[in-house]
C-alpha cells in the first residue's frame, strides 16, 4: 500500500512551504529517512526525509506551494502503480461562489474532451511554467486539460486552451493568484479571489487582503441607520478620510528591483507589524567588561571546550537576569501579560538575504561552556541553510550584536510576541580617573528596547542593571 508523503509542519507558525527541489528522481527506490526533498518556508530551507521505503512517486512540483498536510507524494511498493487523478465536477456557474482552490469558477463547464484532470482534493496538477502563462494570458487553468505526467497542465497546454477559456472578471483582478492562506479564508468564505486587490508587495492575493475585502463587503451591506432628528445632531468639524497606503512614485529608474518576498518580506512584515502594535522604548546602559576578559584568558589557559565569546557571555547574563526579572519574560495576550516560565534566548545570526534568530533552550540552566556550544553550533546551522525550523520558534527573548562592525549603540526591534531586546555595542577602551590618574577601562554599551505596555521605565533599568552587574562577575554565570 502506498505510503502518503504530506507537506511537514517544521514548526508552530509554519502554514505552508514551497518545494524547491526533489532531490530523488521520479520512480527511484528510497529507504526510510533518506532525504528526498527541499523544501523553503517563511523562515528556512530544509531538506524533508522520507517517511518510509518505497518507489517514489512526486506529485508536487518545484516552485509549487503547498499547505501543511497537504500530499505532495507518494512511496509506492513494488510494482504498485500511482492512483489515477480523480476528474471533478463541472465548475460551478458565474453566479456560484469561487472556490479557493482555483483562480476562478465564472467560466462555463468545457466540453468533455477539454476536461481538465483535478486530483482528490480538488488541487489542479500544475507547472510553475504553466502559472505564469496562465497568468499572462488570463486563461482558467480548471478549464484545461493537462498531459503531462499524471495529468499536469505544463506551458504547452495552456497555449493551446481552446477558444473561451480566457476569462476576467469585471472589477476584479483576472487570473487570481493567491497564497495558500488566501485561498483557505476565500473558500471558507465563499469570496472569489478574482475580486480581490493584489497586494502590491507580494504581487498576489494575501489572507489579508482577503479578510480586507470582506470587511469592505460587510460595510456595503450594513443597513443605513435612520438619521437623527434635529435635536440629536451635534455640530462636530469634518475630519478627513485617512489615506489608503500607497507608494511614492520612483525618483529614478532601478537597477534592480528585490522582491519582499520569502524571508526578506518575513522579516518586513515581522517588524513593521512589531513597531505598529507595540509600545516601544530603549534605554543604554554601559557594562564594565574587564572581568570577562579575564575570565576568558583563564579559559583559553585550561580549556576543556569551545571559549565563550563576549556575545556568549552576555546572552548568560540576560538569561540569568530573566529569571528573577519575570516581567521582561512574558508576552501579551487577550488576557494580559502572559509570565512565560521557560527561559529561551534567540540570538540574531545574519544570514545571506536576510536574518536568523536560532533559539537557545533553557538558556538560564547551561553554563558557559555549554552554551557557547549550543551558540556555535545554531549560528553555522543558521548561515549553512541546515538549521532545523523548530530551532527557530519559542524564543522568548533576543539578543542581537553589532560590536563586531563597528556599532556602538543602536535600537533593536523586539521580535514578537517578546517583550523585550538587548542590543549588544562594541568592546571599547573608555578613558577614566582612578585615584586622580587618567587610565582606560574595557567597556561596552547596552541596547534594551522593552515594550512599555508590559514593563514600565525602573523596572527595564533594573533589569539591564542586573545584567551589568552579573557580567562584572562572571563567575555567577556558571
């Protein structure tokens, strides 16, 4: 019997991923756990191994996107042969709602012999290629029969669509290109995706621009309130409209155009969303560093294992400053300030294109060694593509460095749901008087960026307090 291969969910958050390649061709013979495929979510690529030994049958594409749980393959025994897709019914007519699952179901039932092949499931069998010609020439791909391997629509098929399959929708947007989520919300909806605004961004239809269009329909609908008499009516000045987002005109042509998309437009979102929902405030805070230096002298003499860097050092205090200050560990929710009772540490890693924060578990209960282990070995995941995407969810704190290129001091953005961030500056000498004689002293500058809706100004100061203090005494961090 034939071993079903679905879309894994790496990680709480993780919705959807799309495959980048299969790295076992088409009817080869895998065993358990062998890696078969590559796969890119929101956050990382990951390679996906087999759940089980059997001949390989590929259903998804590169390219293709799909949604978590969704089968992209099968595992076939010996001489099993794959299923037949199942055709499915005609299309609904114009006056029926879309489904999710397809660009659009105002195009009238084909003649059988043009009948597209749709697997169970109802999810067309197409090419990336084949999207995108789709989309250049409005043609409904449900109105196209695919040959290729199982019945997929390719390029080829689409040109030769016959006479009437090209469609628009009045007031729509044509060909409907839309994430997985946006399509999930639009069926449960019953909204056809045609009508709804690409965003300018992703360039498709988003979950969000979905819920937006459905507010905006709502508001047409809601019956219009009996104007108040005379007596009723308040004299109050004409407040204008607020302005719809848009984009400012280009002040010269580009010489490249970087699509936010993927992990760029993750992280775009992830921290425009943070500054517009949280209360942001930073202070700086100066640590005296000439015990960690020492400290890390001494273990570079007698070193049994990996010798803790400065960030290392830092990330222990803040851990160890989290437990005793529980309000920077916790998160809001529609209840209120959620005290989180595990201590994990995110540590911002830059990657090619874009930005990792690898999570530290139990932060608080390691000692140096072993963290500074868990920190090297999560980094060099991070920048080598191989981290897992579950070693990226449940920080509940970050740290982020910058002293490496030169910074000083600078403002991080929380990532949420945290409450909270600490910037680490540079190791610098600073000039003092000691006993009326000039002398320099290691010095660096700390960055906390706090959410003020979940702690207030001393308690933030007395939590970056803590953390200087601990990394005068290193020796508290183990």
């Amino acid at each position: 019997m034939a071993i079903e291969i679905p879309m894994p969910k790496l990680g709480l958050t993780m919705e959807e991923a799309l495959i980048i390649q299969w790295l076992v061709d088409e009817d080869t013979a895998v065993e358990a756990d062998q890696p078969i495929l590559l796969i890119e979510t929101d956050k990382t690529e990951t390679e996906v191994g087999a759940p089980g030994s059997g001949r390989l049958h590929q259903i998804g594409e590169p390219g293709d996107v799909f949604p978590c749980g969704q089968l992209i393959g099968l595992l076939l025994a010996e001489g099993e042969t794959p299923p037949e897709p199942e055709p499915s019914a005609a299309p609904a007519p114009a006056t029926a709602p879309a489904s999710a699952a397809a660009p659009s179901a105002a195009v009238p039932a084909p003649v059988a012999a043009t009948a597209p092949v749709i697997p169970a499931g109802g999810r067309l069998f197409v090419s990336p290629n084949a999207r995108r010609t789709a989309a250049e020439l409005g043609v409904a791909l449900r109105t196209v029969r695919g040959t290729g391997p199982g019945g997929r629509i390719v390029s080829e098929d689409v040109v030769a669509a016959p006479a009437g399959s090209a469609h628009t929708v009045p007031g729509g947007s044509g060909f409907a290109v839309a994430s997985v989520a946006a399509r999930t919300l639009a069926d449960l909806l019953g909204i056809d995706l045609a009508t709804v605004p690409v965003d300018p961004v992703e360039r498709r239809v988003t979950r969000d621009g979905v819920a937006a269009h459905v507010r905006q329909l709502l508001g047409q609908l809601a019956p219009t309130p009996a104007p108040p008499s005379p007596s009723q009516i308040t004299p109050a000045p004409a407040a204008a409209a607020p302005p719809s987002p848009s984009f400012l005109p280009l002040l010269q042509e580009p010489t490249e155009t970087i699509r936010m998309s993927g992990m760029r437009g993750t992280i775009a979102k992830r921290m425009h969303a943070s500054l517009q929902e949280m209360a942001q405030l930073t202070l700086t805070m100066d640590a005296d560093m000439a015990a960690v230096l020492a400290d890390r002298v001494a273990r570079k003499v007698d070193a049994d294992g990996p010798v803790p860097s400065i960030t290392d050092y830092v990330v222990a205090a803040a851990a160890r400053a989290l437990t005793t200050h529980s309000r920077m560990n916790a998160q809001v929710t529609e209840s209120g300030i959620a005290l989180l009772p595990e201590v994990h540490v995110g540590l911002a890693v830059a990657v090619e294109n874009g930005l990792m924060v690898p999570v530290v578990r139990d932060a608080a209960h390691r000692d140096l060694v072993d963290l500074a282990a868990e920190t090297s070995r999560l980094a060099a995941a991070a920048r080598s593509g191989s981290i897992a995407p579950g070693e990226l969810d449940g920080g509940t704190f970050s740290v982020s460095a910058l002293g490496a290129f030169g910074v000083d001091v600078f403002t991080p953005v929380i990532n949420p749901p945290n409450a909270g961030i600490l910037g680490v500056g540079r190791l610098r000498d600073d000039l003092v008087l000691v006993d009326g004689a000039v002398t320099t002293v290691k010095r660096m500058t700390l960055s906390l960026t706090w959410d003020h809706r979940v702690v207030d100004g001393v308690p933030a100061a007395e939590f970056c307090r803590t953390i200087v203090e601990l990394l005068a005494d290193p020796s508290r961090l183990d």
